[in-house]
C-alpha cells in the first residue's frame, strides 16, 4: 500500500517533463517563427544608417523597435518611425535623415498577435499601401503617415475593426507653380464605417476630393471618434449636415486648407465633447454663430484665412456653461486673416483663461477696451493690421483679478502694429513685467516713451518705429534692458541723450535709429555692439567724421546704413574685408563724403548694394569693382567722379541696377556692359558720355524697366532695336545730339502699350533680407518730379532738345500707357494725327520747338488726364478746338503758332467775325419780321373791336 503513493509521483513526474517538453518545444517553434517573420521584413528593407544593427541573434525581443508579449515570445508591438524626419541644425540631409525605405516584405502577416504598427516618417517612395495590411485583424495602432506611399488607399483596411488608431497622412508635393498633389487618395470612404473602434484618424493631405459629402455621414457612424485630421484633403463646397450627431465622444476636428465654401457648420454646436475646432483656410463666411459660447469644453478654436465679417458683441454660453464667462476653457483663439468688422467685442475680454489670441489682418475698429487687462493668463497678442484707433487705454484692469502688481502677468508677446492708434504711450505698458516682444509700430502714437520701459528687463524686441512720437531717450529708458537685442525707433522724433562713455546693458543684433537726432558727434556707444547685424543711422543729424573703430564693431554687420547725415571726410576703411567680411548692404549717401572711394570696397565679394550717391566723392569708378561679384544694386549717382566707365563693370552679372548719373564720365559705353543682361535699370544721365548709342543696348537687356542717357554728348541716330525692350517704362535719351527719324518699330515697346499699367516692376532690390529703394526724375515745364513708391506707375518717353527730324511717329499713339511724352525742341514735321486721342493715361505732352503744321485736332479734347500741354513755336494753323480738357490749357500752350486763332488766344479766327455780322443781321431781321406783325395785329383788333358792334347796331334797326 505504501508503493502506491510513490507510483503516482512517479507517474506525475513523468507527465509534467513530458508537458514542459512539448511546450517548450511549441514556445521554440513560435520564437522561430516569429523571429524568421522579422528577418523576411527587414530583408526587404533599405536601412543607409543601420538603425537594425541590432536585429541578429536568437533575442529578437530586445532588437530595435521590437516589444513582445510576456512570457510567450509573440511580437505585439513594432515601432520603427523616424525619429529624425527633418535634418538637424549643421547637419547635411544624408547624415541627418534616417529613412527607410525598400519593400514591405508580407511576412509581417505571420505576427498574428501584432497590434502596434508604426512606419511613419520613412521614405517608401512610388508604393502602394500594401493591401495584406487589411489582414492583421489584431491591429489597435496602424501609423503610415508621411511615409511616401501613393495611390489608392486599400478599402480593406475596414476589415480592421480591432483599430482604434489609424494614420496614413500623406505629404504634400511642390511644384514649380507652387501647387502641390496629394499623392494618396481614397474614391469611395464607405469602408470605414466597419471601423467602430476607431478613436483617431488621421488623412492629412489626403486627396478626399472623389468622396464629395458622403464623409460626414460616413464617419457619424464611428461612435468612439475623439480625433479626426482631414487637413488639405480637396475636399470642397459646403460642410454637409449629419442627420442625427453620433459623434458623441469627438473631441479634435481639424479640416483646416480645403475649398469648404459655407457659413460656420451649425452642427458643430451640437458636439459638446469639443476641446479642439480648426476650420482655417477654408472660405468659410458670414458672422462667428452666437452659439459658440455653449461648448463648454473649448480650448483651441481656429477659424483664420477665411472670409468671415461679423465679431458678436455678445456671445451666448455664460448658462451652459455655469460660468460667468463665455467659453470658460478657451485657450488659444485664431481668427486672423478674415474680414471681421466693428469693434473689438467685449466678451472678448471675458475670456479668463485666454493664453493665445490672433486677431490680425481684419477690419476691426475703435479703441482697444481696458477689460484686456482681465487676460490673467495670455501670453500672445496679436491685433496687427487692422484699423484700430483711439487711445491705448490709460490704466487696464485686472490687477486685482489676476492676484497681481503688474498688468498682463504672464503676457510675452505684444503686437499692435499697422494700426490707426493714436495718443500716448501709456505707463503700464511699462509695468507689464514679463513681455519679450512688443511692437507698437506703424501708428500715430505721439508724446514721450515713460521710462518704465527700462524695466521690463526680459525685453528682447522693441518696434515702436514709424510713429509720431518725440521727446528724449536717457540711460534710464535701458538701464534694466540686458536681453534686448532688437530694437526699432526709427521714423520718429527722438533725441538720444547718453553720456560720451555710456555703456548699454544689452548686446543689440539690430539698431535702427534712422531719424532720430543722435548727432552731431557720432555715438560712442556704438563701440561696445559686438553683435550687429542691422544697423541704420540716417538722417540722424550726425555730422563729425566716422571713427576709425567703427569699421571694427561687428563682424556680423550686414546692413549697414550712414545715409542722410552730414558725415565728413574721407572713408579709412583699408582692413573693411577683414573687419566686415559679411556685409552685403552699404549705404553712404547723402552725406559729404570727401575724395576717391576706397579700394578695399572692390574686394568685399558679399557686398549685394553698394550706395554711395550724393557725396562729394572724385577720382574713377573702382577698376577692382568686379570683385563684388554679388552686386545687385550700384549706384554712384551725384558725385564728381571723372574718368571712363570702366569694362569691369562688365563683370557683375548678377547686376540689376546701375547708377552713374550727374558724374563727369566721358568716353563712349564699354561692350563689356552688355553681359550684364539681368539689368532693370541703366541710369547713365548727366556727364559727358560720347559716341552712338550702340544698338547692343536694345538687345542685351531684356528685363530693362529704365534707360536714362539724358544729358550726355552721344551723336548718331536713335537704334531700332531698342523697340526690342519690352519691359521699359522709361526711355529718357533727351539733351544729347541724336539725329535722324524717329523709328517706327517704338511702336514694339510693348509694355508702354498696356492701358492699364499691370507691371509688376519692383521698387525694391531684395538679396539678402537687403533692400534698396528705386527713384526716378521726370522733367515737365522746368519742374522735377521725383518718383519711388509710385514709380512703377511711370510710363515716359522724353526724347527732347536733339536734332530729330522727319515726320511725327503716328504709331506712338499705340503706345496707350504713355503718361508723359515729350518730343520738344527738334525738327520734327507733319500733323498730330487724330489717334492721339487714344493715349488715355497721356499727363503731359510737349511737342513744342518742332515744324509741326495743320489743325490742332479735336480728338485731343478727349484726354481727360493731360494735365500739362505745350504746342508752342510750331507751325499750326486754323482755330484751336477749345472744348473739353483743351479748355484747361491758358494761350501759353498754344504761343509761337503764326495761324493758331480763337480762344485762349488774343488772335481772333476769320470766321468768327462773319458769324458775328451774320448773327447780327439776322437778329435785326428777326426784330423787323416781329414788330410787323405786332402792329399789323393791333391794327385788325382796333378795326374789328370798331365794325362788329357797329354792323350788329344796324341790323337791329333794320
């Protein structure tokens, strides 16, 4: 009896070995099938960093991206997105990106317990989806987003009803047309509605455009959705209603950049679950719904780029919500880039937990209210470019609401710029302790900046430019300014006022004091900017010389502006490649810069606009000047420089502007110049230029918008192919001794026969972040008109004072953008023809001094926008046609015409006499004719009033 228990142990024993056997053999064959499914897909991938260094040996558990369930060895989990999808700073592409990509090899359909997939952010450029992807039924989490994939999107994937996380967000493609092509796209969405566990989709730029609305309907049938991203998916016309709200649980739609052309979807107000709406750049319009203060749950709400124009003054939500606010969670509201009007709305102010708010580039107006001052917890504002006026509010609230000394306790960034602002600088903005970035500029602001603002010691960037304010800068305006490092206040009236040996706190990256009065020593303090970037001083009343240390202040100075000052002597700038090897912008002009430009100047190869116009300067143009590769803009423009253009100039191609003009520069144009074909403008005017123009000028420029050689000694006849400009507004070639016809192909000067001026020529020279602004002298009656910001609207052909002959250039009438014209003091012949009429935009025309005969015709009193005319000294005959805008003009316009009668003339026309004596006549007739009849019919009414009672007496008594 006793062997019995002993029997059954040992039975049991061999059982339990035996079990454990076959288990661990089943758990080996599943490690091997598992790990053998793993090496197939990485087999097929291409790995160029070996992010799956670590995929070998038998522990694929603990490879790279790989998570398995315990105890079992199955893989539940890989992992394998780009941790790096964009290069890091000093990186290059190939060292920074670690994509892979390759072929999707099937055997990940052997993981049956996988339920984690995620490939995002690698480059399986030109593939499908791979369609065996709707066959891991255990999938929870698919991520294949920004992966490269094209094509459709395979409809099985709604065989996944374990999903709960779903993206296959595409990336957006530019073309040269800035258009992009959403690569991905899906033509019928009804497969997701098996998705009802999904919680998150994503289908950023997804090309949804086929599915038209059914999308809506469709994915209301998916309960569980708390996240929905149909960002750039094409999809266009109106958001469709759902007729019953299921989405009970949404909390995040995003379907921001499609065409939806509607008002803001009602139906949105019925999703309580709401924490996150994005609607931007859509052409949603119509007003904000009153109803948005009922979703209690908001915090992120962006309707910007749209086409909304009503901000309630009210918004409803304080009932719903069981606050005293309206959206009691809002955090960060985006309503830029709309067509909002009125006021800025109170409620906007009872906004308490407000952190972010975007209200710029509308139309709001009025002033901006002190309940701004209830934004405890806001960080940015912004209210740039709208039409805000008034007063910034002396004192804000909030003080007390937010538990707070100062004002806006937590508000970092402030921006107001581009408005209609006006008053003063108010103390608070002072006392607003934490603010970084302030910008107050482009307004009407006026008085003094308090010098609270020296205390806001975390100010990194102060704009208060273009404004109207005055007053004078101390020390104590940036006493406690030790972070700023930007700072604008240019286009003001201030005046500085530091201490010969000041030393600001800070370390600026850009100063810009451009009309302040800083002067007449030039700012010491300068000396200990080691960091400068950007720094303009203009017009800045300076007028001693530049010190020999400022040439070593900063070698990161880029831009750099002296201009409009009184700066004397000569430029000591031997070691500027040294000390300033980064500049790309100079400007010295207008100033009373002394003797011959510095050859250091011709070796600064990142030099992109060198502008030393308007000094005193002498001597040649730098031969060396074709060192400055990068150049874009010269002008050396009203100085003395003497000597002949040199063939160097020839070298800078990247050269758009070129000026040389009001200089002593003789000797005819080098060839070299031709190879500068990228110029817009050839300002050579005003010096003692020889020779023809060479016909080379009509055919290497072909983008050029101004010639101007007025002034100059050149000889010859005017080249054809100067018809071939057709980009020129200007062709000013007046004050030299051209001879010969005018050519007839001006006609081919195509943009001047635009009507309506659609140039979209630039006023500006852009290189690097670097501008230089274009100007233009037109000379009408003696007068100089300076052009800039409207320059583009010139369209001018001044071909005066020469010795042109032949017949008036009839076809310069097609020339309909021309606004001023003048072909004065030459030799010119014939009549003014009729077409002149069609030169609608025509201001000023001045043919006088020529042999211009016949009728003044009539058709000119249709010009309706000539506002100057001279006809004088021709040979014009018969009566001036004094109607319509010709009746504007005074006989100065008309003198020197022998046959000119009638009016504005003293000279009456022939036929004006006869019409009088004729006139004359015919009204004596006339009076003759009437007073005939008037006594004729007295005389009848005499003898009837006589005769007929008489007759009528005597047949009574008869």
């Amino acid at each position: 009896m006793e062997r019995i228990p002993v029997i059954i142990l040992v039975f049991l024993y061999f059982i339990s070995t035996k079990i454990a056997c076959i288990g661990h053999t089943h758990i080996n064959n599943n490690v091997q099938f598992e790990r053998r499914a793993l090496i197939d897909f990485k087999s097929g991938l291409t790995d160029p960093n070996n992010r799956l260094s670590s995929w070998k040996g038998s522990n694929y558990c603990h490879w790279h991206g790989i998570s398995c369930e315990n105890g079992t060895g199955f893989v539940v989990s890989i992992d394998l997105h780009n941790p790096y999808p964009y290069p890091l700073e000093n990186e290059s592409e190939n060292q920074s990106y670690m994509n892979l990509s390759g072929v999707i090899s099937p055997s990940l359909i052997k993981l049956k317990y996988l339920k984690y997939l995620d490939l995002s952010f690698n480059s399986f450029k030109a593939i499908p989806i791979p369609q065996f992807f709707g066959s891991m039924k255990n999938l929870i989490y698919l991520n294949l987003s920004h992966c490269g994939f094209i094509g459709e999107i395979p409809s099985n994937l709604g065989n996944l009803s374990n999903l709960q996380y779903l993206d296959f967000s595409s990336d957006y493609t530019y073309y040269n047309d800035s258009r992009y092509s959403n690569d991905l796209f899906i033509e019928n969405i009804e497969w997701m509605t098996n998705l009802v566990s999904l919680k998150h989709l994503g289908a950023n730029y997804v090309n949804l455009s086929m599915v038209g609305s059914q999308w809506v309907e469709v994915l209301n049938k998916l309960p569980m959705l708390t996240e929905l991203h149909l960002d750039d998916c094409s999809l266009f016309g109106s958001i469709p209603s759902p007729s019953s709200v299921n989405l009970t649980s949404l909390a995040v739609i995003a379907i921001s950049s499609n065409k939806f052309n509607s008002t803001f979807p009602e139906w949105f107000l019925n999703v309580s679950s709401l924490v996150s709406i994005d609607i931007s750049g859509n052409e949603l319009h119509g007003r904000i719904p009153l109803g948005l203060g009922e979703l209690p749950n908001l915090q992120h709400l962006d309707l910007s780029t749209n086409y909304l124009e009503v901000l309630h003054d009210i918004i409803n939500g304080t009932e719903t919500c069981n606050s005293k606010s309206p959206l009691p969670n809002l955090r960060e509201l985006h309503l830029e880039n709309n067509q909002l009007m009125g006021k800025f709305s109170n409620w906007l102010g009872e906004l308490k937990n407000m952190e972010k708010l975007y209200l710029y580039d509308n139309q709001l107006q009025g002033s901006i209210p002190s309940s701004i001052g209830n934004f405890c917890n806001l960080q940015y504002m912004d209210l740039s470019y709208n039409n805000l006026n008034g007063c910034l509010p002396d004192i804000i609230n909030g003080t007390e609401t937010c538990n707070s000394k100062s004002p806006l306790p937590n508000l970092v960034k402030l921006y107001l710029y581009h408005n209609q602002l006006m008053g003063k600088f108010p103390n608070w903005l002072g006392e607003v302790k934490n603010l970084e970035e302030f910008d107050l500029s482009n307004n009407q602001l006026q008085g003094s900046i308090p010098n609270l603002i020296g205390n806001l010691s975390n100010l990194f960037h102060l704009n208060v430019r273009n404004n109207q304010l005055s007053g004078t800068l101390t020390e104590q305006h940036f006493w406690k300014l030790c972070n700023l490092e930007y700072l604008y206040i240019d286009s003001n009236s201030f005046r500085l006022d530091v201490s010969s040996n000041w030393t600001p706190p800070f370390q600026l990256r850009t100063l810009s004091m451009g009309s302040c009065h800083i002067g007449p020593a030039f700012p010491a303090s300068l000396q200990s900017q080691k960091n400068l970037q950007y720094l303009d001083i203009s017009n800045a009343s300076i007028s001693s010389s530049i010190p020999n240390w400022f040439w070593n202040i900063s070698s990161n100075l880029q831009y750099l502006i002296l201009s409009h000052n009184q700066l004397q002597g000569q430029l000591s700038i031997s070691n500027i490649v040294e000390f300033l090897p980064n500049l790309y912008f100079l400007s010295l002009s207008g100033n009373g810069i002394t003797r011959t430009i510095p050859d250091s100047i011709g070796h600064l190869s990142s030099l992109e606009v060198i502008d030393f116009s308007r000094n005193n300067l002498i001597g040649a143009i730098l031969s060396t000047i074709n060192n400055c590769s990068s150049l874009i803009v010269l002008d050396l423009g009203n100085n003395n420089l003497s000597g002949m253009i040199p063939k160097s100039l020839g070298s800078l191609q990247l050269l758009k502007s070129l000026h040389l003009n009001y200089n002593k520069l003789l000797g005819e144009l080098p060839s070299s110049l031709q190879n500068l074909t990228g110029l817009d403008i050839l300002d050579l005017s005003y010096n003692n230029l020889s020779g023809q123009i060479p016909t080379w000028i009509g055919t290497a420029f072909p983008n050029l918008v101004i010639l101007n050689l007025r002034s100059n000694m050149f000889s010859g006849r005017l080249p054809s192919p100067l018809s071939n400009l057709s980009s020129l507004h200007v062709l000013d070639l007046a004050q030299n001794n051209l001879m010969g016809e005018i050519p007839v192909s001006l006609v081919d000067l195509k943009a001047m026969a635009q009507d309506h001026n659609m140039s979209t020529f630039s006023l500006y020279h852009n290189g690097s972040n670097s501008w230089y602004e274009e100007r233009l002298i037109v000379i009408i009656k003696g007068l100089i008109l300076k052009y800039n910001r409207n320059l583009s609207l010139v369209m001018s052909i001044d071909l005066s004072d020469n010795n042109l002959s032949g017949e008036f250039p009839k076809g310069i009438t097609k020339l309909f953008g021309l606004v001023f014209l003048n072909l004065s003091m030459n030799h010119i012949i014939g009549q003014i023809p009729d077409s002149i009429s069609k030169l609608r935009q025509l201001s000023s025309l001045d043919l006088s001094s020529n042999k211009l005969f016949g009728s003044i015709p009539s058709s000119m009193s249709l010009l309706s926008s000539l506002g100057y005319l001279n006809l004088s000294n021709n040979n014009f005959s018969n009566k001036i046609p004094f109607i319509g805008q010709m009746s504007t003009f005074t006989e100065f316009a008309f003198a020197g015409n022998p046959y000119l009668c009638g009016t504005p003339l003293v000279t009456k026309c022939q036929d004006e006499g006869t019409d009088k004596r004729r006139s004359d006549i015919e009204d004596k007739i006339d009076g003759s004719f009437v007073d005939q009849w008037f006594y004729l019919i007295i005389g009848l009414g005499f003898s009837v009033g006589i005769l007929v009672p008489s007759f009528v007496f005597a047949i009574r008594r008869s």
